[in-house]
C-alpha cells in the first residue's frame, strides 16, 4: 500500500529551534499535566462526548442506509488504529470514512494506521465518509480517549507508530514530552503552508512549562477558539 504525502507533514527541528529550545532537548520523558488541564479535559470530554451523541446517531443512521443501497460502502462505522501519545501506545479512535474495499484486512487486524490510510484518496470515501471529512466528524470519538486521560484536548496531535518513530528519527521530540491533543498549536494552522512547521509544537511546549495552570488554560481556550474556526470553514484537510 503506498502512503499518502499528505499523511506526514512534519518536517525536522532547524538548527534555530534546536537552539532556541534547547532546554527542551534536554528533557529525558513526559511532563506532568497540570491539574487543571486535567479536569478542563474530562470536563470538556465529558460534555463533549454527550452533546456529540445525537450526531454520532444520525451519522449511524446515515451509514446504514448507506449500506443498504450501496453494499460496497457498508461496515463498522468505528474503527481505531495505534497511536502514540505522550510516549505511550493508545488507541486512536476515529470514524471510518472509506470503503471497506479500500481497508487492508490484515492490518486492520493490527490496527495499523497504514491499512486505513486511504483515507486521505478521495475517490476512496463513501457518501457519508465525505460530509464526515469536511467538517472533521471523525475525530468525534477522540473525547472518549480524552475522558480516559490518553489524550488531551489540546496538545501535540498524536501520530500513528509509523509516523511517530519517523517523527522521533528526524530530529522531533515533542511528542514524546506531551499528550497527544485532538488541537495543537501547530494544528490549528491546517489548510495552510505552515502546517508541519514543528517550531509551533515547540513554541507550545515550551508556553506548557513557563506557564501556570491557569495561564496555559487560557492558552488552551485560544487554540481551541482558533481550531473551531477550522472546523466551520469545513475545508476538511
């Protein structure tokens, strides 16, 4: 199966990140959230998980029906391949947007990224997987790993093992400090040239242990004011 470009965006730490975050360098494994970030999450998952309920019905609905008229796009709605965050393996939930033709079966089996990735094929998507995409529905089942503390509302966004250890081998070492986010402060910049540019996984880091719970909570609410607004736009990148 070949792995699509748009998939690994990351691109490795310049000499001038290396040098302007160096102390980061310098850490040996994952911080500690703090304890308000902690309650923000589960509280926001929470609450989340349940406003989210009504969509995830009418989209299973939408599936079904889906399903019946057209068998090639019938399947599991759910599906979760393994993920790293904060330097530990998780299930990374989402909701399937392709057709089931398009999944490797002995990778599923794994749960390995790389027999869901193609995703990222739009000729590959079902009806319902399309709508899915452009308003980033899949990631609604991420609040549950939020609400099980594997996942952060805002953080780094966890990679597939794959990309996770390429991440690591060129040079990258945020994502083995924090827990993964569903919004990054790198994240937040889908759509444009400067997603990838690893200096704002940095640059959040760094904010991350400068600044007191309440302070990086208010940080927190601007990242995700900032990603709501790359979810209405609806581009779904």
């Amino acid at each position: 199966m070949i792995e699509p470009i748009e998939a690994f965006p990351y691109r490795p730490p310049t000499d001038e990140i290396r040098q302007k975050y160096s102390h980061l360098f310098a850490l040996s494994g994952p911080l500690k959230p703090p304890i308000l970030k902690v309650l923000f999450d589960k509280l926001v998952g929470f609450v989340m998980l349940v406003v989210s309920a009504p969509i995830l019905f009418v989209l299973k609905i939408a599936f079904l029906i889906e399903g019946w008229f057209i068998p090639e796009n019938a399947g599991p709605m759910f599906f979760y391949y393994h993920a790293m965050s904060g330097g530990k393996v998780i299930r990374k939930y989402k909701i399937r947007l392709i057709k089931s033709q398009y999944i490797d079966p002995e990778g599923a089996k794994n749960h390995d990224w790389l027999a869901f990735s193609a995703e990222w094929t739009v000729e590959s998507r079902t009806n319902v997987g399309h709508i899915v995409k452009k308003f980033y529905l899949d990631e609604l089942p991420q609040f549950w790993s939020v609400l099980k503390g594997d996942m952060s509302i805002v953080g780094p966004r966890p990679l597939s093992i794959l990309h996770y250890e390429r991440d690591k081998s060129q040079g990258n070492i945020t994502r083995s400090l924090l827990q993964g986010g569903l919004l990054g402060l790198g994240h937040i910049n889908k759509g444009t040239a400067e997603m990838g540019n690893p200096v704002y996984e940095y640059e959040y880091v760094d904010e991350y242990m400068r600044r007191s719970s309440f302070s990086l909570l208010m940080l927190d609410l601007w990242i995700i004011w900032r990603g709501i607004l790359v979810i209405t736009k609806g581009g779904g990148h």
